[in-house]
C-alpha cells in the first residue's frame, strides 16, 4: 500500500505543472485523479481498481495531447470526445 501511495505522489507531482495550462478537459482529468487518489487512501479503491482507473486517465490525456499537437488546438467535436470517454 506504501509503494502505491508513493507512485500516487509521484504521478501528482510530474502532472502538477500541466494543471497551470489547464482548460476544462484537464480540470475534468484533474477532478477525476483526485476523487482516485481519495479512493485509493481511504481503501474504497484496490491497486487493481487503480492500475485500471490511471491507465483509462492515461489514454485519455494521450489522446488529448495527439489532438492539441496535429491541429494546435481541439474542436468542439475533440472536446466532446475527450469529456465523454
């Protein structure tokens, strides 16, 4: 449970300064790591729950990434997209 807690950590500590570009997908990611992070502290969430969770957030953001470098920016569709995965 430790090591969990100490990858937590240092997933919110290299993330961190990717919330100063935030818009509303990346607070949305943000809002959703949090209630994890909650979850995982208190025991509602198991380390497989977790795997899982950070893995879907991972894609996510991938996918968020692609789309702001092949255009610059998202579209409403891209955005709709995102917020509904």
């Amino acid at each position: 449970m430790n090591k969990l807690f100490g990858i937590i950590v240092a997933t919110a500590v290299i993330f961190a300064p990717l919330a100063a570009q935030a818009g509303p997908i990346q607070n949305r990611i943000d809002r959703q790591e949090q209630r994890i992070y909650r979850g995982v502290r208190n025991g509602s969430i198991s380390p497989r729950e977790y795997r899982h969770l950070d893995r879907r957030i991972d894609n996510i953001e991938a996918a968020r990434l692609r789309a702001i470098r092949s255009g610059g920016k998202l579209t409403k569709y891209e955005q709709r997209r995102l917020n509904h995965r």
